[in-house]
C-alpha cells in the first residue's frame, strides 16, 4: 500500500477540502477525545524558551541585521571564535520561537550546513541556560519583534479509520462493520496500533 501511495505522488496539503473530506470518509476516520487539553508539548514539557519569553513580556525578534548581527556575534560565540554556522542557528532559533516549531523541524537543514537537529538543539539549549540569548537579545535592541505564540496542546484523542476496499462505489457512512481489509483485527490491536 505504502508503494502504491509513494506513486500517486499527490500530497494531501495540494488537496482541496472538498477532496480531503472524501479521503477522511473513505477511511472512515473518527475522533474520540477522551481527556481535557493540556498545557505543553506531549508528555506534559514546555519550552522554556517560550515560556521565558511569555513570563518577561519580550517580544521575538523578526530578523538580525547586519549591524544586529555584529553586536551579537561574539556574545553567542562564548568567548570561543565565531563558527560560519552560528548566525543561520539564530536565526531558525528565532524562527521556531516565532512559529513555536519543533527542533525536528530542523533537521538537516541546508542552513546549518545539512547537520541534525540534535546539533541545532544543543547549540540553542547553551545559548539559553549560558545566559547568552538574553544577552544577545538585549544588544538586539532596539529591535521589532513579534508576540510569543499561545501554546495550546491538543487535547487526547484516539482516532480510528479503516480502509474499505469493497468492491461496491459507495463509501460506508458508518465505521463498525467489518470489511475484509478489517477482518480479523480486534479492538484489543486498533487500541494498541493508536497507542
């Protein structure tokens, strides 16, 4: 199956939402939400880096100028000399700050040279606790920036779908049924598969 969608070559995002409904009612897709929402990321974490930028009121900055860039070189340097790397990191730092992105976003990203996201990470995570961000966010200013996202999680949620491979043209309005691509397949193992 994974081949035959690897050759349709259409992504889901280029799909309309009349086209993405049909595709969410032909797996028969249902959500059941089974707890409240919580603050955080999955497994109850917050970035701190966010939450230091809600709780201090400081707004992310937009981009680094040249000019920006040289009164802050040094300070993210660390008393080490500067790598060719470290304006890119900023910079996508500040960007996952701004979208409260994830750091696997960045993985092999060309602007830091194609390197994991765990260099990404390590790099921003000493930047942070060195006290070097906010040192380097104090010689930005002046600067313009924009507000610290809402986070907001999701509550949970269990989602079930099957694929109705009937031979009939009509698509199952209810899930249920046992179709043969379901046959055989418990609750016990859909609990399990959505765990």
């Amino acid at each position: 199956m994974r081949s035959l969608i690897d050759r349709v070559g259409t992504n889901v995002q280029d799909l309309d939402k009349m086209d993405k409904k049909r595709i969410l009612e032909l797996l028969q897709v249902r959500v059941d939400i089974v707890g409240e929402s919580e603050s955080g990321r999955a497994g109850g974490s917050k970035d701190p880096m966010l939450e230091w930028h809600r709780e201090n009121g400081i707004a992310i900055p937009l981009g680094v100028s040249d000019e920006q860039w040289d009164r802050v070189e040094g300070i993210l340097a660390g008393g080490w000399k500067p790598k060719a790397e470290d304006r890119a990191c900023f910079e996508m730092l500040l960007e996952k700050l701004r979208q409260d992105k994830g750091w696997h976003d960045y993985d092999r990203d060309e602007r830091m040279g194609g390197k994991g996201w765990q260099f990404f990470y390590r790099l921003a995570r000493r930047w942070f606790t060195d006290g070097m961000y906010a040192a380097a966010l104090e010689a930005l200013a002046p600067y313009e920036g924009a507000a610290t996202p809402v986070g907001y999680t999701l509550p949970p949620m269990k989602i079930y779908g099957a694929i109705d491979d009937s031979p009939e043209d009509v698509v199952k309005t209810e899930v249920g049924g046992r179709t043969p691509s379901t046959k055989g397949i418990t609750a016990a193992d859909a609990e399990q598969a959505a765990a």
